[in-house]
C-alpha cells in the first residue's frame, strides 16, 4: 500500500500489468486480491440489506395488492 491508502482495483491491476520484479509482483496481486475483496464485500452487502429486502417486499405487496 502506498501511504497506508489503499490503492483503487484498477490501479492496481495496471500496475501488476507492468511490474516485472517478481517479488513485487507477489506483493500487488495480493493487495490486488484484497482490495477486490473489499469492493465486493461493500456493494454486497450494501444491496442485499435485510431492511432493503423488507423495504422493498412491503412496497411491492402495496402496489400488487392495496
């Protein structure tokens, strides 16, 4: 990491494009992994939120049925 700041995804996949020590290689596809990780987690959860899920169903069932 650089900074202590994560770096974005795309970032880091350009930089394990061009990076040819293997040892630092190593190093961004693992922080690569975990930042993936991170955003996939954020928008997963963030979408599929019990109190979104209920929201919504109750709603849907207002408009179907009255």
């Amino acid at each position: 990491m650089v900074d202590g700041m994560q770096r974005d995804w795309r970032e880091l996949c350009l930089a394990v494009t061009t990076e040819s020590d293997p040892a630092k290689l190593s190093l961004l596809v693992q922080e690569l992994i975990e930042a993936l990780d991170k955003a996939e987690q954020s928008w997963r959860y963030s979408i599929c939120s019990l109190d979104a899920i209920t929201t919504n169903r109750e709603t849907a069932e207002d408009v179907l049925y009255g």
